[in-house]
C-alpha cells in the first residue's frame, strides 16, 4: 500500500510524492475511509515506525529538497500531554528534541540542529527520499511538505501529500471457539466492534474465520485445564478443593511452621484460631496457583497468542452457581472463616468466590476469552469490546500491542466509573461507550 500526491501541470504530470510503508507486507498505511476520514491512516503501534516518502521532480533546476510539515489544526499532542515512559515517547510537539525525518538510502540528509522540524537531501536523477517518523499518538495528522529548490536556495515547487492520519491497530491472529461453545465470528467482527473504537483512532481488523478448538482444550472449566488427564482433560473442583495433610508448610511471620491445610480435631472445634486462619489461606493460595498454572498451560498447549477466544467458563469458583460440584465444601465445619481474593473478602470453601460469573477475561498475551453465559447481543458486544480494550497493552513478541498508560487501577476505570472499563452501574442489554477518558488513554494521551 502506499499513498501518492500527483500534481498536474497544464495537464501532464510533472512532480509527485509518494508516501510508503517501510514493512514489506506493506500494511502500515490504510485508507481514510476506515475511519470517513480524507487522505490515509498511517499505523504507529510501533513509535519507532517510518514512512518512505519519495520525491520526482522533472524541473531540471532542481538541485536540493527542504522537507517540513504541517499539523492542520494545530492540535497535534504536546510531548508532555502525551505517553511518555522516559524512554518511549509518543507526543513529539513543542519537544524540542523529537526527530522526524531519517535518511534514506544514500539520500543523505542535512539538519539545521536547532531546528528537528526540517530536513534537507539532494536531487539526484529528478528524485529525493527521506525517512519520517511521526509521533504515536493516535488523531495526530500531518501534512508534508516538499520545497524544490534551485542551486541559489530558491524555492521553485512545493509538493504536499494529502492528510496523513496517525492511528493504531488492533488485530488478531486468530478467533477460536471451543468445541460445542459457539463462535464469536459475527459478535467479534468489525461491523460489531470498529465502533467502539472510532473515536480512539484504533483500528481493528476482525479475524474471518473461528478455529474450533480440539476436544482436549474444550473443558468446560478453562481454569481447570488438566494437561495429564487424557479422559476428561480437566480437574474436578471435590478433587483439587480436597485439603491435604501437609501441603507445604508456611512459615508464620513469628518464626512457626505451620503444616496445612488439613483441620485437626482441636482446629475444628476452634474454627476462630490462627492455624485455621492460616490453613484457610494456604488453601486459598493453592488453588489460585492452581488456577494460575491451568491457564497457563492450557495457553501453552493451544499454542493461543494475539486471539479472541470462545469459552464454556473461566472456573467453577467464579460465577457459575449451576454446578453441583461447586457445593462441595472443603472446610467443614470452619465455613466462616473470611479469605480475600484479588481484594474482595468471600469465605473459605464456601459458596462462589465472584456472586457475578466473570463477564470475559483478558489472559495476556493479546488474548481475551469470553465466557458462553454472556447471551445478549449488546452485552456480548460489549464484553468483547472491554477486553480488547484490555488487550491494548498486553506485550505480543516482546512488544506491547500499544503504548498506554492504564486505564485506572487493575486497568479499569474506579475512578471514573462510567465508560466501558468500569461501568457502574452496568446497563445490561445496552451498548457501553468507551468514556471520553477512556479514549484518551487509547489515542496515548496521560489521564
Ligand atoms: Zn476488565
């Protein structure tokens, strides 16, 4: 793909820019359609990413080009408005610093070094090029500039590109449904989702099939993935919940050694001590590991990375009250004794850990798992979109998908409470719109 400038004089063509992507698959620069924009979208997840733009001017005076550009609307981000990790830098105005433009092959570029706005490379064979890399936050436009200028410095054409717009983009590998789970392919498509994201000048590219995962990986429970279990390929909660006589020791902050997480006699009929606080907490924490090693191996097994996936259910002690097994209880009669996950208080082998089932999940790696109990239309939509959302800053071959501060805490929005990320309350059945602070934090703006 590549965007070109023609300039018509007196009806034949005598100069003309033309703006390539430095990828090869060439797909970092779209058209404005995308987003009913004029001109083209340029693609910036990558901050470091350039643009080739090249230069033919046949006027045979023309010995040497001043590139410059424009922000139409003088509303690019300031560098100090913008993400900016010390290292990683997305807003460039008024940075006084910022480079823009890079050589190109043996174009060899010239820089006044108090001014990084502009740069100067010479004609050869009717022709110039030079490498430009815009900031990376998403709105920011710019329109370059081309000055041909004669061997006196004598500025004799001007050549514009059209409107470059900087977006980024979200796009998934694959969309896999588990097998008797149903397929997300009309729910996960851009005639769905793109809408969400419009205003945040993010473009997502919809996957256009559903892989149906193997038996082995459609458990019902993904969090209770078994890796060894050929049968059912999955743990049973009156299996994994059963306490154990000596499963590991902790060691208390006063120096004991407390065996768990089984209650003696003694513990049983003083449900309210230490050691039954402690082997409640123990217990807890084994099956958050637990939990935390099945995903990860059911991950690892399906080989998911950068994909949105259909799921049965993320785990029995979240949300999913119609399974009989959930009612085993393994710390009879010490039911009582309060435990604390992810920092909401429940109590130990008692009921489920969420009353809400978990609405979808974002696992890292750009994956977001959605469970079957989310039925409704707009509400699947937006669980979708929310976890997308999430997946915004999850790192994919070593690189974050984007660059973006969080949303709020625990990437969601409790300070806020309105938006996608943290709606409250929740408005079932109803399409959620990203908050305005919602879509600064995804075009790379701070808070
Ligand atoms: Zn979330």
């Amino acid at each position: 793909m590549f965007a070109r400038m023609e300039d018509e004089e007196e009806g034949e063509m005598k100069s003309k820019m033309i703006i390539k992507s430095d990828d090869p698959i060439g797909q970092d620069i779209l058209s404005g359609n995308l987003l009913n924009l004029e001109g083209s979208l340029i693609v910036m997840n990558n901050p470091e990413n350039k643009f080739i733009i090249e230069v033919y001017c046949d006027k045979a005076n023309a010995v040497e080009i001043e590139w410059t550009f424009t922000d139409p609307n003088n509303d690019n981000a300031l560098m100090t408005a913008a993400y900016n990790s010390g290292t990683i830098k997305l807003g460039k105005k008024d940075d006084a610093l910022a480079e823009y433009w890079y050589q190109h092959q043996t174009y060899v570029i010239t820089k006044d070094e108090s001014n990084t706005l502009k740069a100067t490379t010479k004609i050869n064979n009717y022709m110039s090029a030079i490498q430009f890399n815009p900031s990376g936050v998403g709105g920011d436009d710019f329109i370059i500039e081309a000055n041909v200028k004669d061997s006196e410095g004598k500025i004799i054409k001007i050549v514009k590109s059209q409107l470059l717009t900087v977006v980024r983009k979200m796009q998934f590998d694959d969309l896999y449904n588990m097998r008797g789970v149903r397929s997300l392919l009309q729910y996960a498509s851009s005639a769905n989702i793109q809408k969400y994201f419009n205003e945040a000048f993010i473009i997502y590219e919809a996957p256009s099939t559903s892989i149906e995962l193997e038996d082995r990986f459609s458990i019902k429970y993904l969090a209770q993935y078994d890796r060894n279990n050929t049968l059912t390929h999955e743990y049973r909660w009156t299996e994994i919940a059963a306490p154990v006589d000596y499963n590991p020791p902790i060691r208390k902050s006063n120096g004991n050694i407390v065996a768990t997480e089984k209650l003696t006699e003694e513990e049983k009929a003083n449900c309210n001590s230490q050691s039954v606080k402690d082997k409640a907490d123990s217990w807890k924490n084994r099956m958050l590991r637990l939990i935390k090693e099945c995903q990860e191996n059911w991950i690892n097994d399906v080989k998911l990375e950068n994909s949105i996936v259909s799921i049965d259910s993320y785990h029995i002690m979240y949300g999913n009250d119609d399974d009989p097994d959930m009612d085993y209880n393994p710390f009879l009669p010490c039911t009582g004794v309060p435990i604390t996950i992810g920092g909401f208080t429940t109590y130990v082998g008692f009921g489920l850990w969420y009353i809400e089932p978990v609405g979808g999940m974002n696992m890292g790696n750009g994956i977001a798992a959605i469970p079957a109990w989310v039925e409704d239309d707009a509400d699947l939509s937006n669980v979708i979109a929310h976890e997308l959302a999430h997946t915004t800053n999850d790192v994919v071959n070593g690189r974050p998908i984007m660059y973006r501060y969080d949303f709020g805490p625990g990437d969601h929005s409790q300070t806020v409470r309105e938006g996608l990320m943290e709606p409250m309350p929740y408005k079932h059945s109803d399409i959620i719109k990203l908050s305005d602070i919602e879509i600064k934090i995804l075009k790379g703006y701070k808070k």
